[in-house]
C-alpha cells in the first residue's frame, strides 16, 4: 500500500512536519515521489512507529540515528543510555519515597521534618 504524508500522518498519528523532519535527519529514507509528492510504503509506518517508541524511551534523535550506524557505535550508545536510565530510576524512586513521605508528614515545614531530612542525607 501507498500513502501520501497526509494517510501516513493520520496512519501513525504523527505530524507531517515531524515526518519531514525526520527525513531531513536522516532517520527516516527518502520516500519515492510521484508528481513531486512524496509515497510512502507500509516500511515507512513501521520505521514511524519504532522513531516514537524510542522517544518515548527517552531517546534523543541524536541517540535514535546511533541505531542506524554500524554496531559498535549502536552498542556504546546502548550502554551509555542504560547507564542513564538506571540513574534516572534511581533518582525516581528517591522523589517517591520523598513525596510518600511528604503525603503522611505532619510537620508544618516539610524540610525541618528529621525523617525527611534523613531520606535526603541518605542521598
């Protein structure tokens, strides 16, 4: 199946200007032309679909073109960005354990609280 941008934005519920961007970039081929229009194939939705999934990961676009380089550079680009999702785990799970704490709190200025001061010194 062909599409024009317009089906493939309405396909992938993705801009036609980020679609144009993306090929601009180089994360997504250069579509075939017809009349000047660009065609898109079925490929084209899949590939979309994957660009969003890794943005939603939390990756750059910087980051998603590593995946389209040779091995090596994909695999250190995997293993920096593991790195920085363990750390923004961590980073989470202390601002939960923190506002948990603040929801049963009863001092007036969380910040004179001892337990809430222990959790961030243990930090």
């Amino acid at each position: 199946m062909v599409m024009t941008i317009g089906q493939l934005s309405e396909a992938t519920g993705v801009p036609a200007s980020a679609i144009r961007f993306w090929e601009r970039h180089g994360l997504l081929p250069p579509p075939a032309r017809q009349s000047g229009q660009r065609r898109y194939d079925s490929d084209a939705a899949e590939r979309i679909v994957v660009l969003r999934k890794y943005q939603q990961a939390g990756l750059t676009l910087s980051e998603v073109k590593e995946f389209q380089r040779d091995q090596p550079h994909r695999q250190a680009m995997i293993r920096a960005k593991i790195t920085e999702i363990e750390q923004r785990m961590v980073d989470l799970h202390h601002a939960t354990q923190l506002l948990e704490h603040a929801l049963k709190c009863s001092a007036k200025d969380i910040v004179t609280c001892p337990k809430f001061r222990e959790l961030t010194a243990r930090w």
